[in-house]
C-alpha cells in the first residue's frame, strides 16, 4: 500500500490505516526505537504509541513523507522513555546525546539560545555541506541512534575512521553553529 492510500484511511478514519502504516514501517520504526532503548519491550511500547499517536494527530496534519513523520514521532517516544528511564536512576545519563554535548549546550536559558527550530535548520544546513559519507555517518549515529561498527559497516569504512569522521564533524558542526550565533 502507498502512502497516499495510508494517509487517505487515516483521514477516513479506517483502521486499517494503521494496519497498512504498520506493515510497512513497523520494522523502520521498531529499529529507530531499539537502537536507542536497547530493549525489545520499551521498543515495543514505543512503536505501539507511535501509531497511537499517528492516529491521534492525522488528521488534521497531513505529512509530505510518512516514513519520516513516524520515524521522526518514534524516535521522539523513544527519547522520551529513555529520558523517564535514566532520570529514575541516580546519575543517569543519555551516552548517545553525550556525545553531542561538545557542540549543544543544554543549560541555557531561552533568551541566550536560538529557538529550536533555528538550531535544527542551522544543523540540517550544516550537514547538507557535508560530504556524504559523514553526513550519512553522523546521521546514521546520532538520529537513528546506530553503534559506530554498525553506521561504519553501513557506510562500508572501517570503525577507527567511522570514529574519526564523527569526531571531525562534531567539531565542525560546533564551530558552524557558533558562526551561526547559536551558544554553545
């Protein structure tokens, strides 16, 4: 089933919508949701509230590219729970968005940051500059939430490279974003 045909059940309000959209992007989104939560039933209960919540909001939205507005809302579930999780215990943290902690700062008040849509332009700006070989490493690890062997094999480059890469392109995304104006 294409998407138009998805879209147009949802908007009907036909259930099988959501059978259609979970045929085929459950497996899209159930890989988003374990890359970054690690197990099979948060993973699960993400994807689950996914097409709760697709259901939810279309209509009145209509997106351009379902694959990309549910992975998009999969992944912010998924960032969600991993969020609940770590704040339950003591000295918790996120290691994936540690990574990117160098480049974004997270303790700033509203009025001394871009809002955040201007940082994600600034970023979607700075990675089309990109070659794409990092610009597909860095989103394969840092939106999909993939290991760095995983990203590497994808890209067909060794893991010290893959490594590399990720490291020069955060340092640049940091010099690209304080050019920009935004703090970090």
């Amino acid at each position: 089933m294409d998407d138009n045909a998805i879209l147009d059940l949802y908007f009907a309000r036909d259930e099988r919508g959501l059978t259609g959209a979970a045929a085929k992007y459950g497996g899209y989104c159930s890989a988003i949701a374990m890359n970054l939560l690690g197990k099979i039933q948060d993973a699960e209960e993400c994807v689950n509230d996914t097409w709760l919540g697709s259901w939810r909001a279309i209509p009145p939205t209509r997106p351009l590219n379902l694959r990309v507005y549910l992975g998009r809302l999969c992944r912010n579930l998924a960032l969600n729970r991993l969020r609940y999780s770590s704040a339950q215990k003591r000295g918790g943290g996120i290691a994936l968005l540690e990574e990117l902690e160098e480049c974004l700062s997270g303790g700033q008040t509203p009025d001394q940051a871009f809002d955040a849509k201007e940082t994600g332009a600034a970023i979607s700006r700075f990675l089309e500059g990109c070659d794409p070989t990092a610009r597909t490493l860095f989103l394969r690890r840092y939106w999909y939430g993939e290991s760095v062997a995983d990203a590497a094999r994808f890209c067909g480059v060794p893991v010290g490279t893959a490594k590399s890469t990720l490291s020069r392109t955060r340092t640049k995304l940091k010099e690209a974003l304080e050019k920009e104006g935004v703090c970090v």
